[in-house]
C-alpha cells in the first residue's frame, strides 16, 4: 500500500510533522477532534490553538492533511473533474495516508509528546486507540462536533476541488461515531460537544463533562442529540 508513497516523500512528511514537536513539559494530554467527514473539525483545531487551548508544540495527527500533500494524490485528483472519479481517489490515497499518520502519532507517544487526534473517531480502531492512550497515562480531551448530514455534505462540496467524500461514508462514519458516544464519555477526562449548524454561530458549546459533573448550555439541543444517538 505504501508503495504509491516514495521513501522520500515520507521522510518530508514526517519532518514536517515534527517540525515544531516537543515532549510535554507535564503529563501529556490527548485531544480528540471527533466528528464526521465535513463536521468542521480542522477549523475547530485551528480555533483552539489560536486561543491557546491546544498547545502549538503539539504533534498533529491529520491523515486528511496528509492525503492532500501526496503528489500522486494530487496527480489523480488533476485528472479527475466528475463526482465519482474524485470519489474512487479517495478511496485509493484515504488507507496509504492513513497508515503514514498511524506511524507518525506512534513516534510521537514514543516521545511523551501533547497529541491532537483530527480524525472522525467513528472507526472501531479510534476507539481501540483512545483505550490504549488511556493505560499510557494520558490525560484525554475530546472536543466532538454535532452536525446535521445536509450541513456535512454541504461543507464537503465547498471544498471538493480537495477531497471528494460520498455522502454514504459521510452518514456512516456519523452514525458509528453516534454509537460510541457513551464509549468515549467514560474513556475521556474531560468532553466538549459542539453544535456546528449555525453559519452565524459556529460551534456552539451545548455540553461540558469533566470528572462526572456534566454542564449542559443549550438543553435543547444537547437533547436532541440525545435523541439522535438513541435511533442507531
């Protein structure tokens, strides 16, 4: 699978990952960006590290970013203008730039470092992989986003000229991140859960749980979620 990747290009991607990257000067933290495709999680990571939320000595775990930097990622994408074509490049580069990230957030635990998780969460092995953060001793901090599919599939045409995903996988990885909602509330430290529908008010912060006392802002909207999670 790696070898659509050049030895050299993945040493450049890991320089420029860990550019910046310092061991944690206390007891490392996690922080999770959960969401589906579209959710908004980058520009809530971009958010958080310009309030100095997120430390900038971070290592950032993006295996999207990753894909757009491949040059034979960039290579397909040139020669594809169709939804479908764009679609099955997707699929292609999504596992190889995956595993590159995977290997990369391994170095980085190897070097007690701050950790930010920009992936959906919605997959049996994110779970997995916060359980095993967890036995390292890593404080957990996930900052989840509700959206609704029609905003998510607006947001992924928006920028499709990048990365085309099919709505299926969109209203897929939603609803299995919706199913490990309750996973993550007794893995995490301390959880954040956004509303990101509103163009006017952007992530809206509509509950707060942090050591069993959970604060709830918008109880209409945390219930709605509620209701939501309880259909799949």
């Amino acid at each position: 699978m790696l070898g659509l990747i050049s030895t050299a290009e993945q040493e450049e991607i890991e320089r420029y990952y860990f550019q910046a990257v310092k061991p944690a000067p206390r007891e490392p933290t996690f922080y999770a960006m959960a969401g589906c495709p579209g959710a908004g999680k980058s520009t809530l990571r971009k958010r958080l590290l310009d309030e100095h939320k997120i430390p900038r000595h971070s290592y950032i775990h993006d295996p999207d970013h990753i894909m757009l930097s491949l040059s034979g990622y960039l290579e397909d994408v040139a020669r594809f203008t169709d939804t479908k074509g764009l679609e099955e490049i997707f699929k292609k580069w999504e596992m190889p730039a995956r595993t590159i990230a995977d290997e990369l957030v391994e170095k980085a635990l190897q070097l007690n470092a701050d950790i930010i998780y920009d992936r959906s969460c919605a997959l049996p092995e994110s779970l997995s992989f916060l359980e095993k953060i967890r036995k390292k001793n890593y404080n957990i901090v996930m900052h989840s986003i509700t959206i609704t599919l029609g905003n998510a599939c607006q947001r992924i045409m928006s920028r499709a000229e990048e990365r085309h995903v099919a709505q299926s996988t969109i209203k897929e990885r939603m609803e299995k991140l919706n199913t490990f909602w309750e996973s993550y509330s007794d893995i995490c430290n301390e959880l954040y859960l956004y509303d990101n529908n509103s163009a006017q008010f952007p992530f809206e912060l509509i509950m707060h749980k942090k050591g069993g006392v959970i604060d709830i802002f918008n109880p209409q909207k945390f219930n709605g979620f509620l209701e939501q999670i309880s259909t799949i």
